[in-house]
C-alpha cells in the first residue's frame, strides 16, 4: 500500500516529518540566539531591524514564510505521494530562498541556516527519488 512505502526501513512521510521538525528547531534557535545579540532588542524596538522599518506587513510576510515548515510537518504525514512530493519540493525551495535571502551575518545564524539547509536538501531529495509503491501494495 501506498501508506506504507518504506525506504532503509522507515516510513518516508515520517522521515520527511521529522527533518521539517529539525528544520523548525533550527529556525527558532538562530532566532533566539540573533535576539540575545546586543543591541537587536533596542533596534527592533526602535521601529527598525537590519535596516527595514518594522511593519505589521513585515511581521506577517515572515510569519507565513514560518508557517511553511510548521505546516510541512503534517502535511508530509497525511498528502498522498504525488501531492506529498509536490508539496515537499516546493516547500523546501521557498525555505531554503527565505534562510538564505533573509538570514544575518552573525556566525551562529551561519550554523544554523546551513544545518537548515542541509535538511531541506535532502527533504528535497527524499521527495524527488520517493519510490512508487509496488502493484498490489
């Protein structure tokens, strides 16, 4: 059955799952850290963060550009094959464009966004080279 397509003895919709979650981490973490840095705090609460105004707009942009991975973690789970590579590709694409196009230049952030990406890629991988499920499964 398609539910069930295993590759090197796990479930891939659960392989796919957990690096979404390892991703999320990722991102929450580099946040934290980049908030701790001195300074960062003042600066966003002067109305300004990394030379962009900050707006309800900004804020909302981010919070759906976030809300990919979160939802990735799910929908990896539950989409059929088809749909589930679909949704993976260009769920990772548009990540890996938002960490890379809006991350910082503190070495931490550097860590973090390569751990990220390297995750996505092979979500991206997983998902390319998903095996169709045999007759009769």
């Amino acid at each position: 059955m398609e539910d069930k397509v295993k590759v090197a003895g796990i479930d891939v919709r659960l392989r796919l799952s957990t690096l979404w979650v390892v991703v999320m981490f990722n991102m929450v973490f580099a946040d934290i850290l980049s908030f701790m840095m001195p300074g960062m705090l003042q600066e966003v609460m002067t109305g300004m963060a990394g030379g962009l105004k900050v707006t309800q707009v900004m804020f909302l942009a981010f919070a759906g550009l976030l809300e990919i991975p979160i939802a990735m973690v799910f929908l990896s789970r539950v989409l059929g094959r088809k749909a589930n590579r679909i949704a993976n590709i260009v769920a990772g694409v548009v990540t890996i464009a938002f960490v890379v196009g809006g991350g910082s230049a503190y070495l931490h952030y550097y860590l973090f966004a390569g751990m990220e990406v390297a995750c996505i890629l092979v979500i991206i991988w997983w998902s390319w080279k998903w095996p169709r499920p045999a007759q009769g499964d």
